[in-house]
C-alpha cells in the first residue's frame, strides 16, 4: 500500500476552498459594527464593542443627528451619545431609550404625579363625569395631602412608629435613672442607720462592762 498523509491532503483540501471562494466571489463578509444596535469599533484591539446604557433621565439620540466617526470597513469608532429625555419622555434606569409618558387624561383618570425626565406619571382614581376643572383639581391635590397613596402612607407610618418607639425608649431610660438614684440614697441612709445603731451598741457594751472606768474618766 502507497503511504497516504493526511496533513496534506487538509492543507490541500483549504487551498482548494480559498482559490475557489476567491474565484466566485463568495468570500466571507466581514462583520460590520452596527452603531444604531449599540455597538462599536474599537480600532486598538479590532474588535467590536457593546455600548453602555444611557443613565436614568437621559437615552440615545437619533443616529442622523450624532454625526458619528465611521470605520471604511467596519462601522462606527464610537457610540451614540445620550441626551437627556425630552418633555413627554422618560427613563426610569439604566437604557438606551427613553419611554412614551403616561397620559392620565386619556385614560379617563386624575393625574396625582407629573411625568419628569426621571419618572413616568402616576394616575388616581377616575374622574367622575359632570366634575368640574376644579373639582378635578382638588381630588387630584387631596390624595397627596392626605397621604392616601401608597408611598406617603408607608413613610408617614414609618415615621410615626419611629417616634413612638424613641418616645418609649426615652422613657425607659428615665425611669431607670430616677430607680438607680432612688435605691442608692435608701442604701446610703440605711448604711448610716446601721453605723449610728453600731455605734450606740458599742458605747452600751463598753458602759456595762466597765462602769467604774467610765464614772473616773467623767470626774477626771
């Protein structure tokens, strides 16, 4: 049998692939980095790289108006940039587009926070046909007074349970003050009782067992 290497034979097999590929023009496209779905080209390391989401209250400007840098072969050397929301948009984290507000009015409901950059609106209950603008006013401002939503009800009983309980623990702290003064004078005069009755059993002992010794000291 006629020895066969098959090294050769792959090495072969791939020259016949590239001179055919270069013949029919059917070479492999190389990848271009799409600005408009957040990649780009970093020419250092000739690769391409996700871009990172715009901060809260900002998103992507339209990729016409960012003028970018551009590659001749692979696409954009840099990202498109973020602007802050425009009125009647918002971005509530970390994205690269801002969100369509929410309309209270057309859903037929009262609108007890407007839209910011930062945050989308929030809606109240419906507004009751035949209302007037004012009344409309006012039961969208009372909710808020009051407390009635959710977030200023959780804070106001927070708060409210925080001061109850340093009101109690400042209480507790009295109280055991005044009862630590209270037991150490009763134990200090009760010491002094206890001295002074010591002092009179002394002096009675000393009186009996040796009166004429006494009666000497008293004359002298």
């Amino acid at each position: 049998m006629i020895p066969v290497d098959l090294n050769n034979i792959e090495n072969s097999l791939k020259v016949v692939k590239k001179i055919y590929a270069n013949m029919t023009g059917k070479r492999k496209a190389q990848r271009i980095c799409d600005a408009e779905k957040n990649w780009y080209y970093r020419e250092s390391v000739k690769k391409c790289y996700k871009c990172e989401k715009c901060v809260i209250g900002e998103g992507k400007i339209k990729f016409e108006d960012a003028k970018l840098p551009m590659h001749p072969e692979f696409g954009a050397t840099q990202c498109i940039p973020c602007r802050q929301c425009k009125p009647g948009t918002y971005n509530d984290k970390r994205a690269f587009r801002c969100k369509h507000c929410r309309n209270c009015e057309q859903q037929g409901r009262y609108e007890l926070r407007p839209c910011t950059h930062l945050q989308n609106a929030v809606c109240g209950d419906k507004i009751i046909s035949g209302s007037t603008k004012k009344d409309n006013i006012s039961n969208t401002v009372a909710p808020l007074k009051s407390g009635s939503g959710p977030s200023m009800s959780k804070t106001s009983d927070s708060s409210v349970a925080f001061v109850v309980f340093t009101l109690i623990f400042l209480l507790l702290v009295i109280m055991t003050v005044i009862l630590i003064v209270l037991y150490r004078r009763k134990a200090k005069g009760c010491k002094k009782r206890w001295q002074k009755s010591r002092n009179n059993r002394s002096h009675q002992e000393l009186s009996t067992e040796y009166p004429l010794m006494v009666v000497t000291q008293r004359f002298s």
